[in-house]
C-alpha cells in the first residue's frame, strides 16, 4: 500500500503527537494530510490512559513552563487533559547540600514575585500523552502503527517504509522518535554528547511535611534530587545518583528507601514513605550535530537529549514545535514549500543554538554541583545566595524558565496570541 502526504511526522510521543496538532492548528497543513508514525510500544501507555483514568499517577511526571501551556492550549491538549492529571506549583526551593533550604546556599522563586499565577504545572506523563493524540486526531492527523524499516529523501519528497511493508511518501518529515531515533541515524545525522553514568530513580512519596505547592531540589556530590508537588499532597521524585549505587538503593525494601531518602533530602520535608515502586532511566547527554536535512528535520530528544536537573526537557522539545511551525509559515497553502530547506535551516539556527546552550548550561551546572572540592562548596553556595539577593537577576531567571522570555516564538508571547 502507497499513500502520500504532506507532512509525515515520526513518533508519536508528546513532541510528535503535538507537531501534528500543532501543523493543524495553525492551519499550515489540511485535514488528512499529516501522518503520525508510531511503533505499537509507543502507543501502549496512552491507549490505556482511559482505562486508568482512576488508577495512581504514572512515574513519568514533567514540569511543563508556561510557553509550554500556551502551546498545548492553542492544540486543544491542555483542554483535553483532565484535570486531576496536572498540578500547579507556586514556589521552587533550590538549595546546596553544603546549606538548608533557607537561609545561606539556597535560593526561592515565588510565582508572587513575578506576578504570575504559579511557576508552572506538573503534568503526569501518560495523560499528556494521551490527551496530545486526542488533539492530533482531532486536527485531522491520520495515526499509522508500525515501525520505520527505510527512509530515504531527496529533493522531490521522502518515502517512508515500514517493516510490515507498507510505504508513504510526505513532502517533509518530521523525526521526533526520541534520543534513540532510529530515523536520525537512517538519515546519517551523526551525534555528540556523553553518558553521565547516572541513573534517575522516579518513585512517588508522601512526606510529614506539606510540599506547601512548592518544588524542592537539593544539590548533592552525587546527583541533584527533586520532589515535586503533586495535588493529592505527595510529592514525585527525581533523584540522579551514579548507577550502582543507584541499583544498591532499588535493591531496597521500602523502609530502607524512603530511610536513605530522608537522609539525602536531610529531612526537608520530613519522615517519608515511599507510595510506589521505584523506576529508573538512564541518563546522558546527546545533541545532533545537524537538525536537517533534505525535506527532514529533527525535534524533541531526537535532536538534544539533556540532564533532567532542571526539568526542561520536555520544554525545549515543545518550543522546537513552536518554532518549526513558525518557521513554516510560508508554506501555508503550498505543500511543496514545506520541505524549502531556506525554511528548515531557518528553524535549525534558531533552535540549534537556544538547545545548545540549554544543554551545555545544564552539563555546566552538573559538574560545578557535583564537584566535593571545598572551595567550589563555598563558592556555589556564596552564588545561589548572592542570585537571591538580586530581584532583577531571579526575575529574569524565573521568566526564562517560565518561556516567557527570551527566543520564544511570537504567537506564544501572550495568552491572547496563543488561543487566536
């Protein structure tokens, strides 16, 4: 079987699922006309999000920025996404384990400081994505299950092959099948980056002390750990620690665990108890050393895979949608525009170098964080607390956090542009 489209968009996780929205949404391509690709795995957690619309949070949590909103607004997902499924925090308490949460070697935003309503939202993970499918769906996106055999492009259009045999043929591809995409390496994109022999335990706790809507992080020799607040009063952690030990502590009862947690957390909110397993992910640090190619283009981790340190993968994978269909809005109405690599390139030096400098900041911060050196421990906490001691500095901090600043798209700059 042969069909052809206009846009073929490769992987259907949060990034793919909302590109395919999002070309619709902004009218750029028509109803029926945009493929989204996804492997039967792929689809398995958001197929059965309905069917545990009562069960407990997913592990996979994210903390979704404001830009972040506006963008799944102007889709329909956020309106889609129920709202026991996400949580809004208002606070964020960062501090070095060498200090407290106050005081010397901490630093807190407030959303009351910015004039904001909260500092962003945690979202569940499986919801976000089944609800960012819903959203696709509904913009006339044709979902195709299967997995990617060949790719091949050139100056006309790109054919997509798949194992079971089938074959289709887009004006342009969008590859958003995650940091292993088997579609970058088919179109010969090569990468750099490193492993950082680190694992991030997940795991949902409740804890003696109220989160007060607020995310905590702690900067520790071995990793950062994060708890997030979540709406029944618990809260999701993230905790990056080395491999092995990582493993020592999933080997844990319990008791055990939520004992070496509280230890870590130097009991910021209390005793805990651990409410769920505990899952763990790898991490590394991968970018692509190219974001096109001929009528193809890279999005979300299929392009940069960062430290989770500060939450923004997820982020950064949503401002390249917005980008991408900034970038392509001279292609509106005419399908053979799409894949105008004047149009492609323009979208990866806007990207390229905004990702770039996110993920070399965040390496940066990895290693200044988890260095035991003494005098770097002073320094750090001398520097978080002299960034809370400038307004000016921690405004601009938390606005570029939120997406509010800096090389953000046009019509995501205000919640009027963002649901026009």
């Amino acid at each position: 079987m042969s069909r052809d489209f206009d846009v073929a968009v490769i992987g259907a996780g949060v990034i793919g699922a909302t590109m395919a929205a999002l070309l619709g949404a902004r009218r750029l391509v028509g109803p029926g006309r945009v493929a989204l690709i996804a492997d039967r795995l792929s689809m398995e957690p958001a197929a059965s999000m309905d069917a545990a619309a009562a069960a407990d949070w997913n592990l996979r949590v994210f903390a979704l920025s404001r830009a972040s909103q506006r963008l799944l607004r102007l889709c329909g997902t956020w309106q889609r996404l129920p709202q026991a499924r996400s949580f809004p925090y208002e606070r964020m308490c960062v501090w070095d384990a060498s200090g407290a949460p106050t005081g010397a070697g901490s630093m807190t935003f407030d959303c009351a400081e910015i004039g904001e309503p909260n500092l962003g939202f945690i979202v569940e993970g499986r919801a976000l994505t089944s609800s960012s499918l819903k959203s696709a769906g509904a913009a006339g996106a044709v979902l195709i299950e299967g997995s990617v055999q060949s790719l091949r492009v050139d100056d006309r259009q790109a054919r997509i092959r798949l194992e079971d045999g089938r074959d289709f043929a887009a004006k342009l591809v969008i590859v958003a099948d995650g940091i292993a995409s088997k579609s970058r390496e088919l179109l010969g994109i090569e990468t750099a980056g490193h492993a950082y022999n680190q694992d991030a335990l997940v795991a949902h706790v409740r804890t003696a002390q109220p989160h007060r809507s607020t995310a905590w992080q702690r900067f520790l020799p071995t990793g950062p750990l994060a708890f997030l607040p979540l709406p029944d009063g618990r809260c999701s952690i993230v905790w990056s620690i080395a491999r092995e030990e990582a493993r020592r502590l999933r080997s844990l009862d319990s008791g055990a665990f939520a004992a070496a947690l509280e230890t870590a957390s130097d009991a910021a909110l209390g005793g805990i108890e651990l409410t769920t397993e505990v899952a763990s992910f790898p991490l590394q640090l991968k970018v692509a050393l190219d974001y096109v190619r001929t009528r193809a283009v890279l999005l979300g981790d299929a392009g940069h895979a960062v430290h989770p340190l500060a939450g923004q993968g997820l982020n950064l994978g949503l401002l390249d949608c917005a980008s991408l269909a900034e970038a392509l809005e001279p292609a509106r109405g005419d399908a053979e525009l799409l894949g105008e690599p004047r149009l492609l390139r323009r979208y990866e030096r806007r990207r390229k170098s905004e990702n770039l400098l996110a993920a070399t900041a965040l390496d940066a911060l990895e290693r200044l964080f988890s260095s035991s050196n003494p005098l770097i421990e002073r320094l750090r906490a001398a520097g978080l607390g002299a960034v809370g001691r400038l307004p000016l500095l921690k405004r601009e901090l938390a606005l570029r956090a939120l997406g509010l600043s800096g090389d953000v798209p046009a019509f995501l700059r205000s919640e009027d542009l963002a649901s026009d």
